[in-house]
C-alpha cells in the first residue's frame, strides 16, 4: 500500500461530508420558515375561536 492508497476513501464508504455546513443552513432556515407559519396560523385561530 502507497501513501496515495492511504489518502483514498474506501469506494464503498460514505460520501464526504463537505457540504453538510450548507445542508444544515437549509435545514435551520426551513424549520424558521415552519415555526413562522405555525405561529401566524395559531394567531389566526385565536382571533377567530373568541369572535
């Protein structure tokens, strides 16, 4: 075995994790999105529960 076998991934591995910093970017700001959403639809059925 070379020095350069030692740096290759084993083919059946997992792929390298060198976007997971903007996937959990996308992540946080989907769940943002969501909370938002849930919030304002809360708010719409409280105003028109106590009419």
């Amino acid at each position: 075995m070379t020095n350069k076998d030692k740096n290759q991934p084993p083919a059946g591995g997992p792929p390298p994790k060198v976007k997971s910093a903007d996937k959990q970017a996308r992540l946080a700001e989907a769940l943002r999105a969501n909370l938002r959403r849930r919030k304002e639809q809360s708010r719409e059925r409280k105003t028109t529960d106590g009419s």
